[in-house]
C-alpha cells in the first residue's frame, strides 16, 4: 500500500512540476505552434494529477504531495536566468527536455522497480506515455 502512495506522490509532484515550468516559460513564447504544444501538455499534466487526486483517498489519508513554494521559486528563477538572454523556441524547448526526461526517468524507475495495484499502474504508465511523446514534439524545436 505504501509503495503505491510514495508512486503516485511522486508522479503527482512531476505533473505539478511540469505544470509549473510550462506556465513559467509560456509568456516567454512567440511561437503560436509551440504555444499550443504546451497547451496541450499542460492540460495533460492536469489530467494525470486529478486521475491521482482522484484514487489517492483510497491509499492514504492526506492529499498527494504537490511541489513546494521553494521548488517553484528555484525553477522560476532558473528559468527566468537561463531565458534572460535567448528566449528562442530552441532554447525553451531545451530546458522543458531536461524536465521530461527527468519525468520519464522517475517513473519508468518507479515502473520497472516496485510492485503497483493495476490502476496506480495504469496512471504511471500514461505519465510516461505523455512525458514521451512531449520529447518527440519539444525535439522539433531545438
């Protein structure tokens, strides 16, 4: 039971992460195409963590670990520095990557190295599935 707690929680925060980092760097793109691209993943972030929020009750009391105010203030301001100067779609596209990938890192680990209920599973695996196909769109752009 409790590793499908730590699985989702961890999941959780990665959506919450993704959420923040795409609504960080959003008015820093011209790009109508790539804008709509993280549109797009935007609302897929927030599908997978109301699927979470939804069966979370079921393995614990409390709600799913969202990302904390200090994480938030460290990845805007590391966006905000590494934007100051090249705001281009290469470089937007460049530093929303490096976040996918390590989505798709935490949870093909948490895919391949814990024993899940099926629904858990599931969830995890449309993480992954999403955080994927974003490297193939967000590629394009480099």
């Amino acid at each position: 039971m409790e590793e499908n707690t730590n699985a989702l929680d961890e999941i959780h925060k990665g959506a919450c992460m993704g959420q923040d980092a795409i609504h960080f760097v959003l008015e820093k793109v011209e790009d109508e195409d790539l804008k709509e691209e993280l549109k797009k993943q935007d609302r897929d972030y927030q599908t997978i963590a109301k699927r979470i929020e939804k069966i979370y009750p079921k393995y614990n009391e409390g709600k799913p670990h969202e990302t904390g105010s200090m994480t938030k203030a460290m990845t805007w301001s590391s966006v905000l520095m590494k934007t100051m100067t090249d705001q281009s779609n290469s470089k937007i596209a460049e530093l929303l990557l490096q976040g996918v990938n390590m989505g798709i890192i935490e949870g093909r680990k948490i895919l391949n190295h814990k024993k899940l209920d099926k629904e858990v599973t599931e969830i995890i695996d449309t993480y992954v599935t999403m955080q994927e196909e974003s490297v193939e769109v967000l590629k394009k752009y480099l």
